[in-house]
C-alpha cells in the first residue's frame, strides 16, 4: 500500500549512502529465514539473495519479496498487576518499564524518525539502552524499512552499510543481539 513511499526512501539512502539492492535483499533474505522457522508464518519458503532479486518488481528498488503482503495478523500483551498474575500463577512476569507512541510526519533525511523518537523516549523512561534489550520485535513492511528501524532504534548502524567489506550481509541484516 505504502510501497511507493518505502521506495523513494531506499533510494534516497542508496544515493546517500551507496546501499545497495543487494544488501536490502540481504534483509528480505534473513526475515525469510525467520519465517521458515514458524509453523504458523504465512511464508515459510526460505529464499536466497538472489532469489530475492529475481523476484517481480513492485517499484525500484523493491523486488515482492522484499515487502510485506497484506494479510491479518495480530499481537496481544496481557497486563496486570502483581497480585492477580500471582493468582494466575505467573511464575516469571515481565515488567513493563514504559510505553512510547509518537504519529508520523514527512520528516527530512537529517531528522529523527517516529522510530527513533519513540526509542529514544523509552529508553530514556526506562532507564536502558539498546544494549540491554534481549529481543526487539520491529514493523517491517519493506526490506529497507526493517533496516531503517533496526538502526533508529539504535539496535545497529547502517548509515554506512554501503561501504560493508562484505556487502551481502551487511552488519544490520542481523539486527539486535
């Protein structure tokens, strides 16, 4: 729906930053990985580099397989207090230290995202930093748009992804720790 948008923002990294189509096929790449691994993901085929490039183009530079289909999909958190997750027998809760949420806007390539602006407030509130996260769940509907997040959520750089001695896996194709 959106691809368009997603695009002009790949490109505009590519010329900026000398990233390639290869590296955001990289992405799509590994995100196909992670979906082979679910018995329950819509796309469980696992596909290669290339087999990401060869794909249809949708528009420059993004190929199918590197944006999201339209599908339904869902995530829920269940929250509480501690006296009633002890009465449900929650062994190991999680706390939630806070809760982030900025609107969009068409932002200029020298500002912060809305990404990056809710990661740099809850890590403020919380008190953390990308460092000590164990897992990040980030919106992905486009290759390039995965590896805008995973860098303004401070979770890996890719401003200079262009320059990877080994541009087929680039540094932020992997994501957090």
């Amino acid at each position: 729906m959106f691809m368009d948008v997603y695009a002009m923002a790949a490109r505009n990294h590519m010329e900026r930053y000398g990233t390639t189509r290869r590296q955001f096929a990289a992405v799509a790449a590994k995100n196909s990985f992670h979906g082979s691994l679910n018995p329950l993901a819509q796309f469980r085929e696992e596909l290669t580099v290339d087999e990401v490039l060869a794909d249809r183009l949708i528009v420059d530079p993004l190929t199918r397989s590197m944006c999201s289909p339209i599908g339904d999909g869902a995530a829920a958190a269940v929250v509480t207090s501690p006296r009633k997750a002890a009465e449900l027998g929650v062994e190991r809760p999680v706390k939630v230290r806070t809760m982030v949420m900025h609107s969009g806007w068409n932002h200029t390539a020298d500002e912060p995202d809305t990404v990056g602006l809710c990661a740099a407030d809850a890590y403020e509130e919380a008190g953390l930093g990308p460092d000590d996260l164990d897992v990040v769940e980030l919106h992905d509907a486009s290759a390039p748009r995965r590896s805008s997040a995973t860098n303004s959520s401070g979770c890996a750089r890719w401003a200079t992804a262009g320059s990877s001695s080994n541009p087929a896996t680039p540094a932020w194709a992997a994501g957090c720790r």
